[in-house]
C-alpha cells in the first residue's frame, strides 16, 4: 500500500482512527467537523483502495506507523471522550 499518497490530514486523520478513536474524536481533537472526517476517510479508502477501519488500521500497522510515540491527549480531552 502506498500511504505516501496520503495528505499530511489524511495521516493525521489515520493516526488517530490507528489508535481507536471514533470520528466524532478525531474531530474534535483536529477542530473540524466528523463530516469533514467522513470525507476525508473516504478519500483515504480510495487512495489505499481498502474497504474500511479495519483495513486502515492493518496498512497502519505494517507500514510501522505503530511505532509513532503516542499522541498527547490533554486531560480535558479524556474527559470528553467519555461523552
């Protein structure tokens, strides 16, 4: 798979989807809106030319995306994520 294709969002959007987080989270944390990540994973479905999270997060993972230092989530942040 070619993740070089992705956009410098689309990597960040993956990064995060990588890690579990659901779009209305991924939203939030990059300040757009979870249509705006719904369309941007759908673009990144049809670069990869994959069919969905699961296969995402596969591609992440043997690119060695994995072994990026996990992201600093503010406490704030946590909290709100239980919502």
């Amino acid at each position: 798979m070619k993740i070089e294709l992705l956009t410098v969002r689309e990597l960040q959007i993956t990064d995060l989807i990588a890690r579990g987080h659901s779009s209305k989270v991924v939203a939030h944390r990059l300040g757009i809106t979870v249509g705006t990540v719904k369309m941007h994973l759908h673009h990144i479905y049809s670069k990869l030319q994959l069919r969905g999270r699961v296969d995402l997060v596969r591609v992440w993972l043997l690119a060695g995306r994995e072994k990026l230092p996990a992201p600093v989530v503010p406490a704030a942040d946590l909290e709100w994520e239980k919502s």
